[in-house]
C-alpha cells in the first residue's frame, strides 16, 4: 500500500505493520516501515521520535483492516490524531456489523475481530474524537459489505446520512438461530439425498471452521476439499475432517461441489462453469 501512496505523496509515507517484528525498513527515500502494532504504546512512540526529528506532520491517514483487531479503538485514533496536522484526512475501512445483520452473516463474527462497527458507533467515534465526518462508502464485493468512512480532524463538513437504526437483540437472537438452522438443513440435505462418495468440497477458506462451530458437524461427509493454494493441500482445517486437495479437474466434473470458501463464491461459482459438475451447493442465498 505504501508504494501505492507514495506515487500521490511529495512528502514522507510511513507505515506500520507487525510483519515485520521491532525492525524498521527502508524503501527509496520517502517510504519508512515500521515493525509494530499501533495500539503499543512503545511501537507509537517509534513513529512520534520519528515525526519530531523530521519535523514533519502526517496529513493522510490510511488503514485497512486493522482497527477491527486493536483492542482499544479510540485510544489508537487518538494517539495518531497527536502527530498530524490540523487538517489531517483519514481514511479507515472495516468490517460493518450493518451489513453482516443485513445480510445475515453470523459467519463473519469470529475471535480475530475485537470490533465490528455501525453506522452509529462510527459516527459517535468521530465526534468523541472531536472530529467531522467527510464520507461512508460500502464496498459490497468484500464480505457483503465493508464499510469505509472518512473523516478530517478540527474541520466542519457536511454531515453523511447516518444510519441510526435500533437492532431488537430478541429479533438478533431470532435471526441467529435460523442462521444457524439453515446451514444444518442444507448439510443435511446433502447428506441424504446424494452419493456421499461423490461429494467433495471447494475452497479451504481459513473461516471454514466457523461454519463448523455453529453447525456442530466436521464436514466429514466430504471426500476432500480441492484449493489452488499449494501451501495447504495435503493438510487439514482445525475442526474440520476432509484432507484439503490440489484441484483434480476430470473428478470434479464427476463430482456434487459444496462451496465451502463462502466469501469467494461469485469466483469459484465461475470457475466451477468451465468443469460442469454435477451439482454445485452453497450454505448462503447472499454472494
């Protein structure tokens, strides 16, 4: 994302990244990456010496992905907010916890995520932090949609509709269990109208597992699960049964498909078109 940035940029682009444990990399002469979590307070105070050595104040902050991981939301802006300028531009995208109540995707709420905001939460952050809304945008191809919201420190701009929708928790709770209840009825439909031998699964998404937790079932009744990625075949999925396997064209056309990679179903459900299986199956009406 830096190189990215840096075509747009005169002045310095830094980073933040824990991939790169407590280094510092260098790329070129404006890019600065640092090896942290930006809710350390000692991997923050890397980049505070950093800015008043080189007297210089960030005026665009960018992040996808990150705050929905860090425990203390707020606490991470405010501390940023300290080391750019007075009309600094941020730019944050997250999963939206609307769009997975929308859609009903209970699937998506698993123990890497601390956070999933609202419209609500997000607007109530910006004004705690004492800043403006600029703009909300929903990127539907990610995850049903993603939410990215904009907002400028010290500067008043005009307000973004904002959803401020009351959830019913007893409705929440109701929709969780016909969540639930739906994934096992279409396992079980598998299970007993089909040639199990001839039933294998696609995609070893890493999120698989959850599908697993809440339907109480291995996916036992899958021969195996085809992927692409090499770095997996031949291995398994914590709670899951089948053996994950390189894709073997001639057999899945001979095959009933359980697309178990749900996020990326538009993409297999087209390469699923060039090997004519049998049948494909998916546990969600909403891709």
């Amino acid at each position: 994302m830096t190189k990215k940035i840096q075509k747009y940029c005169s002045n310095n682009v830094v980073g933040i990244d824990p991939i790169w444990g407590k280094k510092v990399k260098k790329i070129g002469k404006k890019i600065t990456i640092f090896g942290g979590f930006i809710d350390n307070e000692s991997d923050l105070r890397k980049i505070e010496n950093f800015v008043k050595k080189n007297d210089i104040k960030f005026d665009l902050v960018i992040s996808s992905h990150t705050f929905e991981h860090v425990g203390n939301f707020s606490k991470s802006l405010e501390n940023i907010l300290n080391i750019t300028s007075r009309d600094a531009l941020f730019v944050i995208e997250t999963p939206s916890l609307d769009s997975i109540i929308r859609l009903k995707r209970y699937d998506q709420i698993f123990h890497q995520h601390l956070h999933y905001p609202t419209e609500k939460s997000i607007l109530y952050l910006i004004h705690k932090l004492k800043c403006s809304l600029v703009k909300l945008h929903y990127n539907y191809r990610i995850w049903g949609g993603n939410i990215t919201f904009a907002f400028k420190k010290n500067q008043i701009v005009k307000k973004t509709a904002i959803n401020k929708k009351k959830y019913s928790v007893k409705l929440l709770k109701k929709d969780f269990k016909l969540f639930k209840k739906n994934l096992v009825d279409m396992i079980n439909i598998i299970k007993k109208n089909y040639n199990l031998q001839k039933v294998v699964g696609f995609g070893a998404a890493q999120m698989l597992p959850i599908i697993a937790y809440h339907t109480k079932d291995n996916l036992n009744f899958l021969n195996c699960i085809y992927d692409d990625n090499q770095s997996r075949q031949n291995k398994y999925l914590p709670s899951i049964k089948p053996q994950i396997k390189r894709i073997d064209n001639k057999k899945i056309s001979e095959s009933f498909i359980l697309i178990t990679a749900l996020d990326s179903s538009i993409q297999i459900l087209k390469r699923l078109s060039n090997f004519k299986p049998k049948l494909i199956f998916n546990l969600i009406d909403t891709f």
